[in-house]
C-alpha cells in the first residue's frame, strides 16, 4: 500500500504542472497567431485599398506624372533619414550598452539604465516640437559651419538652411529616439555573455577591451543585428516627429543641410493625408504598402543575417 501512495503522490503533482504547460504553450501559441493574423490584416488591406493608387490619373500624382516617380523621391528621403539616423545612433547606443553591463559601477549603472528607457517612453510628437523649436534654431550655425568647411562634401554642399529644419535635423532627433531600442536589446545580450569566456579572456593576458572585441562582441552579434534593426524599423516608419521637423519636398538630394529636403514616407502620408481626395487617398496607402513591404524585406535580410552567425557559431 504505501508504495501505491508514493507512486501516486508525483502523479497527482505532475498534473497541475502539465495542465499548466499546456495553459502556457497554448497562450503563447494564441499570441503568435494574433501577431501574425493582424499583420496579415495590415497587409490585406494596404493591398486592397492601395492596389487603385497604382494607376491613378497623372494630376493625383503631382508634381510627378507616375506611381514610380512619384514614390522613388520618398523611399529615397526614407532610407536616407533613416540610415543617417543609424549612423549617430549606434556608436552611442553600443557605448552605452558596454559602459553600463561591463565599465559602470552598480550604483552607477542602475540609473543610467533607467534614464535611458524613460527615453522611449516619451511621445514622437514631443520630440518633434524639441526638435522644431529648439534644436533645429540651435543648429543652424553648425550647418553654416559645415557649409563653410565642408562643402566639398556633397552631404554639405549648401547653402545652408536659415531654419535649421533639414534632413541633418531630422537624422539627430530620430537618432534620439532610437538610442533606447538599440541601448536596451545590446545591454542585455552584452551581459549574457557566459562569465567563462569573459574570465578565461582576462586570464590569458587580455586587456578589458581586447576581452570585449573577442568575447563579447562574436557571442551578442546577433542580438546586436536585432537591435540596430528594430531601430531602423522604428526611423523607417517614424511619422510625427519627422513632419515637425522636415520642410521637405519630393526631390532627391544627399544635401543634408539646405533648405531643399527629401520628404519621407510616413511625413508624406502625415501631411497629406487631412486634405486627401479620394483617389490621392489610394495613392497614399499605396506608398503605405511600399513602404510595408520594405520594412518587412530589410527584418527578413537582417533575420537571414541572424541565422547565418548562428549557424556559423554553433560550427
């Protein structure tokens, strides 16, 4: 008898915890298919709805005559925003990723961590007022000075803008926003780092930088290709704070400091949207769909990315 109750008592504690396993996978199940159920909704009805967009009169597509011409200026002005967005970012957010998971004192390292997620936090159109009214003013003599200077260059060509309201401005205050995404994925994968590999490399003679380069960085490449993608995603379809900072127009242009500025897709969309007629509506969902459809190709790139050093690291 009383082995029958010892084999009976792990059954009756193994069931709750399968019951609850199942609660857990069938959860977790029932939030991917949500996640994936809504983007095909998203897509479904930028298909629909911007399909008509394609071919519409040439008047809807002024000052172009053409879907393509009238759409190329806007993935240009997109990905230059967005690249130059990168460009800032990363440097700093990988900074201050190591600072505070390997340079920081604990003490130290806590509020640093906390001040820069109360950044993500903030509303775009908040950073979008900052950047039009301050930082833009504050700007224009540094894009004097680069114009001055750096006129050789074609990013700085000139004449420099007397509003401060260029495609460099708006680059610093997406960069800004960003900062945190990229700061908080690369702290966490940089203190993942198996404590091992760390050690082993400062026993063998490595300085802590020579540790990082050879320790840190091939184990978190990955969740660092992750990181700088969400950003890039989050400056690809930033919409308010670009509208208030960008005077732009549909040209194409690597001058960063002029007055003449490539618009962006999502600042398009934003500023064109309210006084829309019915077939520019179509238009505009359609360089919604572009513009959806770019974003989802450059996450499966840096997905494929992913897998690859993964791959390449298990071997």
């Amino acid at each position: 008898m009383s082995v029958t109750t010892t084999e009976a008592e792990p059954r009756q504690e193994s069931t709750p915890r399968s019951r609850g396993d199942r609660i857990f996978a069938g959860t977790a199940k029932a939030a991917g298919l949500a996640i994936l159920v809504a983007l095909a909704g998203v897509f479904l009805f930028l298909t629909i709805e911007g399909i008509p967009g394609l071919t519409q009169p040439a008047a809807d597509y002024a000052p172009h005559n053409t879907f393509l011409t009238y759409v190329a200026p806007l993935i240009f002005g997109t990905i230059l925003a967005a690249l130059l967005a990168l460009v800032l970012a990363v440097p700093f957010a990988f900074g201050i990723a190591l600072f505070i998971s390997h340079y920081a004192p604990r003490r130290l390292a806590g509020p640093v961590a906390y001040v820069i997620d109360l950044l993500a936090a903030v509303p775009s159109v908040v950073f979008g007022l900052w950047g039009a009214r301050v930082l833009a003013p504050y700007l224009v003599p540094a894009h004097e000075w680069l114009a001055t200077h750096l006129s050789w260059l074609p990013f700085f060509a000139g004449p420099a803008s007397v509003t401060g309201k260029t495609v460099f401005t708006a680059g610093i205050v997406l960069a800004i926003m960003i900062l945190p995404i990229i700061t908080a994925i690369s702290r966490e994968v940089f203190a993942q780092t198996p404590r091992l590999d760390e050690e082993a490399a400062l026993a063998l003679g490595a300085t802590r930088w020579e540790m990082i380069r050879l320790s840190v960085f091939p184990y978190a490449r990955s969740g660092m290709v992750s990181a700088v993608m969400l950003g890039l995603g989050r400056a690809l379809g930033e919409t308010m704070a670009v509208a208030m900072v960008l005077s732009a127009s549909p040209v194409v242009t690597l001058n960063l400091i002029s007055n003449t500025n490539p618009a962006t897709i999502a600042s398009n969309i934003a500023s064109s949207f309210a006084e829309a007629t019915p077939a520019k509506l179509h238009v505009l969902i359609a360089t919604g769909l572009v513009l959806f459809a770019f974003t989802f190709a450059m996450n499966f790139a840096a997905r494929w990315v992913v897998g690859r050093g993964q791959r390449r690291m298990a071997r």
